[in-house]
C-alpha cells in the first residue's frame, strides 16, 4: 500500500515537472515564432515608461514656473500697478497654469481684486471653478467663503445662506462649522428670519465641541439681540458682507453685526 502511494506520488511529481517543462517550451517556441511581437511590445512598455517619467517631469516643472510667476505677479501688484493691469496677468495665469495647484490662489486672488471694483458677477465666475469642497483643500473653503460673501453683497442672501450651509456639511475642523453656521444666523436675522437665526444661535452654544468662551459669549449676546427683537418686532442690523485683508475676501466678523 505505502509502495504504492511512493509510486503515485513520485508519477504525479514527474507529471508535473513535464507539465511545466512544457509550458516553458511552448513559451519559448511562441516567443520565437512571435519575435517581432515580442520586441515590439518591450518598446511599447518602455515608451509607456518614458512618458510617464516625461510628464511628471513636466507637471514638476510646470509648478516651478507657476510659483514663480504668481509671485512675479503679486510683486507687480503690491508695486502699486493698475488693477486692469494686474487682473490681466492674473487671468492670464489661470489660462496658462490651470492645471497647477496655484491656479486657485491665483483665482482668489483675482475674485479679491474684482470685488473690490464691485465686479461681484465676475468674482464669483472666477471663484466656482475652485469652490469644489468635496477636495477639502483650504483653498476650496476660502473660495467658498468668499463665494457667500460676493452672493451678500449682489443682495443674494438665500444664495450666500446656502454656501455657508455647504461648508458647514463639508466642515474638515470645527472652527470652520462654527463659522458657516454664525453667518447662517446673522444673515437669517437680517433678512429678518428671527426664528431660525435663534435656532441656529441656540445650536452652536448647545454643540457638544463648544467654541472658546470668547466666541460663546458672542453668540450668547447675538442669541439675546435676537430674542429681544422678536419679542418687540423691531429689525436686526445690517452691517457690511465682506471685508478685504491680504488673503482675501473674508465674512465680516460676527462681532461687527451689532451695527454699533
């Protein structure tokens, strides 16, 4: 029995040694009949190879030259050249360096110049291309902000509510929810829209994260302002949508909304 299980064993091994030495026979007898095939596709293989090191290669210098350039162009700007002027070059940038990461600092940077000729339809042309917040890339966010404040000042609010209601679902930190849902609030309340300004007060200082006491305690006065209108029908303040510092359009603070 044991002699035989040994002599069925040692046949299924020398089956399968031929097996194999027949599978590389016929390889070898197919590369040689196909030789042509054969080196046609190693050539294809390497040129594949080739042109992905190529085009890395060129996305790497691509960035390179729009790094520079950006600068080139703010330096232009802070040097104290036209504003057409500077647009120009910036709208000139976008074309040429669209598919670099600086494209949307570039386009920021554009849409801040244009809002503050009150080009508030042009700015936000140039800032929806970028304000893709499923990325969650700053930029996205800062675009998308801005994009709230353009719809404010163009007497949009509805459309502004509606990007703060998007940042705040696609928030990556808390300050950023914190933020969206206080503008959310203050714009209710100067639309006049008491009762949901009051439900988003009352949901920011009943969140589970709570903000620093400072920004507690503002929303705690705003929430008290807005109780206080209600009950006497009288209208919130209306202060400015946006204000411009050096990294862009940002929302005007929520502590400027009193109207002191």
């Amino acid at each position: 029995m044991a002699k035989s299980i040994a002599t069925k064993a040692k046949k299924e091994q020398v089956n399968t040694e031929d097996r194999v030495m027949e599978g590389v026979v016929t390889a070898a007898d197919w590369a040689d009949r196909n030789r042509r095939l054969v080196t046609l596709g190693t050539v294809a293989l390497v040129a594949v190879l080739l042109a992905g090191w190529a085009y890395l290669d060129y996305r790497g210098k691509m960035s390179e030259r729009a790094a520079v350039r950006l600068d080139e162009i703010r330096m232009t700007s802070s040097a104290g050249a036209p504003s057409q002027q500077v647009q120009a070059e910036l709208a000139e940038f976008v074309s040429q360096f669209g598919g670099t990461p600086f494209a949307g600092e570039a386009r920021l940077y554009l849409a801040q110049l244009q809002l503050r000729e009150n080009d508030l339809d042009g700015a936000i042309r140039t800032l929806e291309p970028v304000a893709d917040l499923s990325t969650g890339t700053p930029v996205a966010f800062r675009a998308a902000s801005s994009l709230a404040a353009a719809e404010e000042m163009a007497d949009r609010p509805d459309k502004a509510i509606q990007w703060h209601e998007r940042i705040a679902a696609e928030a990556q930190f808390e300050f950023q929810r914190f933020d969206a849902i206080a503008e959310q609030a203050r714009i209710h309340a100067q639309a006049g829209r008491l009762e949901r300004s009051s439900e988003l007060y009352r949901q920011l200082l009943d969140a589970e994260e709570t903000a620093g006491p400072d920004q507690a305690s503002l929303w705690a006065i705003r929430l008290g302002e807005v109780e206080a209108l209600r009950s006497s029908g009288g209208a919130f303040s209306t202060v400015p949508a946006a204000t411009y510092t050096d990294a862009g359009v940002e929302p005007a603070p929520e502590g400027d909304s009193s109207g002191d």
